[in-house]
C-alpha cells in the first residue's frame, strides 16, 4: 500500500495489525503490500518504544477491553473457571470468533458453542450449558420490545371473548433445555455466594426480560409445552385444553388461572394476531 494512504486503507490496516491474532509483528508480516519499514511511515516511534511496539499497545487495550466485556457478561462462567482459566478461554475464544460486529454487545454471542468442544469440559463438563443460559440472559436483555398483556388488559375483555383470543410469547424471552443444573450456579453468584459445581439433571429454563431486568427460573416440561406452543402463537382456548390435558385430579380452573397469573405477571404474555 504504497503511500500517500487515504483514510480507509489506513483504518483498515491498523485494525488489521491491532486484531492480529498473533500480535502485531506477525500481522505486520502478512501486510505483503508494505515493505521493510513501512509501518514507521505511518506510526512514528523514538528511542522509547518503537511503530510495532506504539501499535502493541493499542492492541492489547483491544483484548482487555474485550476481556473485560466478557467478564461482564458471563459473571458464573468467571466465578467457576477463575480469572487465569478465563483469560486463557477468552483468549482462544477470540482467535476462533473475531468480533465482526461493530457493536461489542455481540462479542460474547458464540463462547457456549465455543465451549461446546473445549478440552475445559473435562473439568467442567457443564460450562457450555452455564455460558449458554448467561449468554440468553444477554440476549433478551437487548431483545426487541412489544406490549405485555396484564392482568387488568385480560379483565378488560369480555370472558365470553376469551376462548378466542389469541396468545403469544413477548419477544424478550429464550427457553432453554440444558443438561446440568446450572441455574443454581447463577443464582449463587447472584447472591454474593461460592458457586458450587451442579448436578447433570435436565432441566428446562424460561429467561425473560420485565421491567428492563432480566429474569430467569425453572419450568417443568408441562410449562415448557405450554410455553413453546405459546411461541408460535395459540388461542386462550387451545391454551386450556393443553392444560387440560396434564391435569389430574386437579380443579382445571385453578390451575388454568395459577398458570395465567404467573404468566401475566411475569410480563411474558402478548396479544397475538392483532
């Protein structure tokens, strides 16, 4: 890239150089259109610290930051590896999946399909699941928004309209099926407590955004039914008979308005088809 540099082709290669898996000098060496001594011509050093060593440290100011994003949000994950062990995942981690977004919230989007295969799994065999359950955290906090249905819209509707009306899931929500107890290890470092390795169990996991907070609990495998036929959108009606149908000695209407209540007041219940 033989001078004089426009400003594109200048921002370009300094992004390469200061994302360099490597570090900078490899990355310098792979830049075939400069020629010896050409990073000088752009990044000026002295007697004090040299262009590669001046970019060096733009670079490693790139990797804490990103570091440092990723213990944010995947506060469990830290807590059970340790800083050491997660410097060296994150590490590995970022030379698998570069950032390609311009927004560092997606930085951490892949570590659980990361972990998935990582030799770490024989230490920690559920930390994919963990990574996974933080990640969605995550992701319903940013998820787009609509208007909950609540208990005082619902009353609004005439019950003889009620079988009819359809339901759907708010968009701010994931529901998960892990294979490890992790949601005890998140509710521990929640509290302020030593996390302690899980119990492999399966278990399904609702995680919900309400009120700009994100939310996460256990659901059995009715609930999950019920959530998941919710997601693709079903009538009040259909939503009974699925009820129905796993109630057993039970007061059907009780436990259509236990389920309701919960669900409208968890926020996690829209108007669908409207």
């Amino acid at each position: 890239m033989p001078p004089p540099y426009d400003l594109r082709s200048l921002e370009g290669l300094l992004y390469r150089l200061i994302t360099a898996p490597s570090g900078v000098a490899e990355g310098l060496a792979m830049e075939k259109s400069l020629d010896d001594g050409g990073l000088s011509r752009i990044i000026a050093g002295d007697q004090r610290l040299s262009s590669i060593e001046r970019v060096d440290i733009y670079a490693n100011m790139y990797f804490y930051r990103l570091l440092e994003v990723l213990q944010e949000d995947f506060p469990a994950t830290l807590a059970i590896l340790g800083a050491d062990r997660f410097h060296n995942l994150v590490t590995g981690y970022l030379i698998e999946y570069p950032p390609a977004h311009f927004s560092i919230m997606h930085a951490g989007r892949n570590l659980a399909d990361f972990l998935r295969d990582h030799p770490i799994r024989e230490d920690f065999p559920f930390i994919a699941d963990l990574a996974r359950m933080e990640r969605a955290l995550i992701e319903v906090f940013h998820a787009a928004d609509a208007s909950a249905l609540d208990a005082e819209q619902m009353r609004a509707i005439a019950p003889a309209n009620w079988p009819s009306i359809k339901l759907g899931l708010h968009p701010a929500i994931e529901i998960l099926e892990l294979e490890w107890k992790v949601p005890e290890v998140l509710r521990a470092v929640e509290r302020g407590e030593e996390p302690r390795p899980p119990t492999r169990e399966n278990v399904g996991v609702i995680v919900w955004r309400n009120r700009n907070v994100a939310h996460h609990r256990e659901i059995d495998a009715v609930e999950r039914d019920l959530l998941t036929a919710l997601a693709k959108g079903i009538s009040f009606a259909e939503v009974c008979e699925a009820i129905a149908a796993g109630v057993e000695g039970e007061d059907l209407a009780a436990v259509v308005n236990r389920r309701l209540e919960v669900w409208l007041g968890a926020g996690i219940l829209v108007l669908s088809g409207t």
